[in-house]
C-alpha cells in the first residue's frame, strides 16, 4: 500500500464514526455502499453513491486509504495511487455496518427509484 509507509495512514485502534455515512446521517441523505477510513475511522459513501463523501474526505483530509464498511468485506482503496488492494490489516470493530442495515441505506430514507437516481 503506498500510504503504508512512515505515516502508513493506517490506525488499527481506531472505530468507525458509526453505522452509516457521517455527512448522509446528519443530512437525511441515503448511500449505496459504505467506506471506512483507515486512518480516522471516519465513515463515508462510495462513489457510486449519490453524495461521495468517502472521496469528500480524502479531499478534505488527505487520507489516502479506506476499507469497505460492507459485511463480508476487507478489502482496502488508496486513493493517492488509485490502487485496490484485496487485503490489510485488521482494524478496530465492527469491520462493517450491521448485517440487518440494507444496501442501500438507510432503511426508511432510500427512494423507490434508487437505482435510476445511480444511473443518472
């Protein structure tokens, strides 16, 4: 990983911020898919959700890695190298969201038409 180095970007102690996408919560927003970072714990949207606020905080922060927040997921995204890799080390749990929390999320705020609002 090239944030693996010195100052990997990487803090094993750290927990996630919460169950969901820091910036939807607080604005009633809804995601597709969640991502972790690996440094702050900081929980953010994919890209491929509408708002993209796991990028919005390697922006922000300068952060450079994250790990999927989805069950049954470990693998990690560097995105000062635009790199995937399928495997890191093990952070702070949960390692996802709730396996009851659907995708996408959150229940009770994903509009009936999400899947042509992703494709828009």
């Amino acid at each position: 990983m090239s944030g693996d180095s010195g100052d990997n970007g990487i803090d094993p102690g750290v927990p996630p911020s919460g169950n969901g996408c820091v910036e939807c919560d607080a604005a009633g927003g809804w995601w597709f898919h969640l991502r972790r970072c690996a440094r702050c714990g900081h929980v953010g949207c994919c890209d491929s959700s509408p708002a993209k606020h796991a990028t919005g905080h390697f922006r922000e922060t300068g952060h450079p890695l994250v790990q999927s927040f989805e069950p049954g997921e470990n693998w990690y995204w560097d995105y000062s190298a635009n790199e995937l890799y399928e495997a890191g080390p093990e952070l702070a749990p949960p390692g996802s969201h709730p396996a009851d929390q659907p995708t996408p999320g959150p229940a009770g705020r994903v509009p009936v038409d999400w899947a042509k609002v992703l494709r828009a």
